[in-house]
C-alpha cells in the first residue's frame, strides 16, 4: 500500500460481513473504498441464517418491526422504515443467490430453520441448503435425521426429542460411518485414504472433490435406510435433513443430485458451533470484493485518526501492520465495522475508545444521524459512519445485551449498509 496515493474515497475499518459486503455496495455504485480488518470477528461464528429481528412472534414481521420501533425506539432500527429494510434484503438475494429469503406478500417475513439442538430459530433468509419446510410435516411424514457416527455424538437424538414435542411426524436416526462412505468411494475410485483425525473441514472438502460421485452416497443411504429401518416404507419418508458439513463449495450440489437420486428432499440443519457455514458465505463474498477489486489490507490495525484541517471533514488514519510498521492513510470518509465482540487497538478498552474519539469532538456513545453517521459535539456531522453490529458500541442507550437480546444480526449489517451506501452515493456521486 503506498502512503502518498491521493486520499481514499471511503476507508472501511472492519473486514466481516458488514464491511465487505458494505465496500461491495459502495463499488456497485461506484465509489473507490479500500477495507482494513485487523483479524477476527463474529462473522467467522456465523451459523447460516439472515436473522432480522426476533419480536412478538405472534404477528407478522412488519406489524412486530412497527411495534419494536415504538417500545425500543432508540436502537438503530428506529430509523428507518419497512420499505427501506425490505429493499435492503431484496438487493442482498439479488447478489447473493445461496441465500433463499422468506418472502409473503413481496414483504420478507420470518421462517423458522432447525438448529442442531432441535429447536427452532426465526430468521429472513438462511443459507439455502438449510430445511426450513414445516409447512410439509404432518401426521403421516417421516423424517430421517443422518448422524454420522465420527461426527454428531449423537446429537440427532436431541433434535428428534426437541421436535416430537413440536410436530407429531415421525422421526428416525439413520446412523451413518464417514469412514465407511470414504472407503466406498476409494474403493471406486482408487484414491489414497483420508489421513489423521477428521475435522469438519477435511470432511466437508472430501465431500466437496467426491461432488460427482453422489450417487455411491444414495446407494449408502438407501442400503442404511433398509437395514436399520426395514419396517419402513422408503416411498413416505419427507426429509432427509444431515449436519451441515456436506461441502464448502459444492453442498448445494451435493443436495440437489441426492434429493434428486433418492427422490427424497435432503437439507442440512442450523449448526450451534462455529461452523463450516461461516466460511461459506466468506468464499462467496470474498470472491465478490475480489471480483470488484477492491483493495482489502488484512492485519491492519485501526489504532488513531485526525482531522486534516478545522474547516475540511477530510481524515487522516493511522494503522499498524503486523510488522509493527505505522501506515499513515488519508480518507474523505470512514467507515467503523470493527462488530463488537473482537475491536481491536484502542477501541477494545471503553476508556481509550471514548478519550480518541473526544480528542475529535465526538462524544462516544454518539445521537448518530438517521444514515448512521457520527455527530460532533455540535452536532455537525463527521463524514463517519459506523455499519453493522458496531453500531451497539457506538450508539447511545444500546450496548451488547441489546444485540442478543431481539437477534438483529447479520440483518444489522444488511441494512446499515445498504443506508449508509445509499447517503455516500448522494454525497460523492
Ligand atoms: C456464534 C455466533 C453465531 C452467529 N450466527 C448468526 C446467524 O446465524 N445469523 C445471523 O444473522 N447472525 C449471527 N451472528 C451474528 C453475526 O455473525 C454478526 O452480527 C455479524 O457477523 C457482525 O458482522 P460485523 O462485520 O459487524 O462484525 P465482525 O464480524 O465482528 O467484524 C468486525 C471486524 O472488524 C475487525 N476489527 C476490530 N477492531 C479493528 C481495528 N481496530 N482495526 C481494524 N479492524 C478491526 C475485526 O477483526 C473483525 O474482522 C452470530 C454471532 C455469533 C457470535
């Protein structure tokens, strides 16, 4: 990175979701943004699901959002409005297709997905190998839970207990060897034996360069489905629904030809771990800021900013590489998605985080602008704005129980994004 380059456009502090896919809609629009993540964040513990907002189950999702904004008017949500967040997730699917989003009424509403605990999550949008469909499960379904011996410890025997008691269908536990599914597919292919312990991952690109050879997986399957469950009639079962471990790049495809070879509709269940799930939609949207070229300096911390000058907004940032080497940067605006759980540098102690910020005149935690942008102590705005769960370090009266609390996450960082991109295209463009 070259320190004398003229100022950047939009300096993005925070390479999770938030600010990747933030530097994506800023690029679409096309806005220069380069992004600096220090390491870490929440994003590579996501589970697979678009969650929005968890309130007041028993109305549909505007009428509960409207009801929210009244009751906890100051979190960010009280911004904005249902039609802005619905063209927010509508333009999200339309990049990301491994997304599939509840929608009713062209209104995104919230479904239900199984996690591996058995029980049930509300949530927009979820990875799209994900089962979401109960509407199918009655009296008569059967629905088969694939345990794989190295893998689950048994953890299938949980989400049947925890569903029984929510859908009266019929649930059985197909126990299935990994070892033995690798052996069948060496044997047809003469290939060298998996080495060492099996991890999630060495399990998930296995399946990932066996994608061609689904149909030896059917025929495993279905000779299990008899064996252990010879008194069932293979022609009633609804579901086949598997740990979500069935690939990195090809799981969709895996899906698709087995559901297609069994003639039964297989899916993965919502993972409680941090799991292969997160690193999914990193490939995919990593690939996009790759596609877009924009520039993503990783191992660099955010550590001080300043003012150019009093009458200008233009900022000058100070970051530190792994070398230990201090870049200096200068930027028209900036953009914190440092999440909350992992900030780094001085936003990771209260004290110093409010004394940098103060140094600025920006009281910490902030009024923010309705485009989620800082104010000064006069109430001027910054020229920085603060996207996705950070916003909950940021703002005033929120903190991090706030977050958990009414399971606004990845839904945050969607639609600040999309309302910041939306206020820098009216200033740059
Ligand atoms: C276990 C777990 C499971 C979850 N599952 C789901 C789910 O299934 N569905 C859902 O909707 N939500 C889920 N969430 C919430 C969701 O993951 C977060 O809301 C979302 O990932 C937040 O993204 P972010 O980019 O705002 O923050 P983060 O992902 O935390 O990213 C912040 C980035 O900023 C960087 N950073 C911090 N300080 C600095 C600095 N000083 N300089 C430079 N960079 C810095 C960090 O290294 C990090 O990369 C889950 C959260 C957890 C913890």
């Amino acid at each position: 990175m070259n320190e004398n380059q003229k100022a950047i456009d939009v300096s993005i502090i925070g390479g999770g979701f938030s600010g990747l896919y933030l530097g994506i809609l800023l690029k679409m629009k096309g806005i220069n943004c380069e992004i600096f993540n220090s390491g870490t964040g929440a994003s590579q513990f996501w589970v697979g699901t678009m969650d929005f907002l968890d309130y007041h189950h028993n109305k549909d999702l505007e009428s509960s959002f409207n009801e929210f904004k009244k009751e906890i008017p100051h979190h960010p949500y009280g911004y904005l409005n249902f039609n802005q967040i619905n063209r927010a997730f509508i333009e999200f699917s339309a990049q990301f297709p491994e997304f599939t989003f509840s929608i009713e009424n062209d209104k995104i509403t919230n479904k239900y997905v199984l996690t591996t605990l058995g029980n049930l999550k509300p949530c927009v949008g979820m990875w799209n190998t994900i089962f979401h469909e109960f509407e199918q499960l009655d009296n008569s379904s059967i629905v088969i839970l694939v345990d794989f011996s190295e893998f689950n410890n048994d953890a299938m025997y949980l989400v049947a207990k925890n569903l029984k008691e929510t859908f009266s269908c019929t649930y059985k536990i197909l126990k299935l060897s990994l070892k033995k599914l690798f052996d069948y597919w060496e044997e047809n292919e003469n290939q060298t034996e998996i080495k060492g312990k099996l991890s999630e991952y060495k399990i998930a690109n296995y399946f990932d360069t066996h994608s061609d050879k689904v149909i030896i997986f059917g025929d495993y399957i279905q000779k299990e489905l008899k064996n252990q469950n010879s008194e069932i009639n293979l022609d009633k079962i609804t579901s086949i629904l598997f740990p979500p471990i069935l690939g990195l790049k090809a799981e969709r495809k895996i899906i698709n030809l087995l559901s297609k070879y069994l003639n039964i509709e297989c899916r993965e269940l919502v993972a409680l771990s941090p799991s292969l799930m997160s690193k999914r939609f990193n490939n995919s949207i990593s690939e996009k800021v790759k596609e877009l070229e924009i520039p993503i300096h990783n191992n660099f911390t955010f550590i001080e900013f300043d003012k150019i000058d009093d009458q200008d907004t233009n900022w000058k940032l100070k970051l530190l590489n792994k070398d230990g080497k201090i870049i200096n940067v200068r930027s028209r605006f900036i953009v914190f998605a440092v999440g909350t759980l992992f900030q780094e540098g001085p936003l990771a102690e209260v004290r110093e985080f409010k004394e940098l910020f103060e140094k600025n005149s920006i009281s910490i935690p902030n009024k923010i602008s309705s485009s989620f942008e800082l104010l000064f102590n006069n109430d001027r705005k910054s020229n920085i704005f603060v996207c996705g769960s950070a916003l909950f370090s940021f703002m005033k009266h929120l903190d991090g129980e706030d977050e958990i609390k009414y399971g606004t996450g990845l839904g945050l960082s969607i639609i600040s994004g999309a309302q910041i991109a939306a206020q820098l295209e009216k200033i740059i463009i």
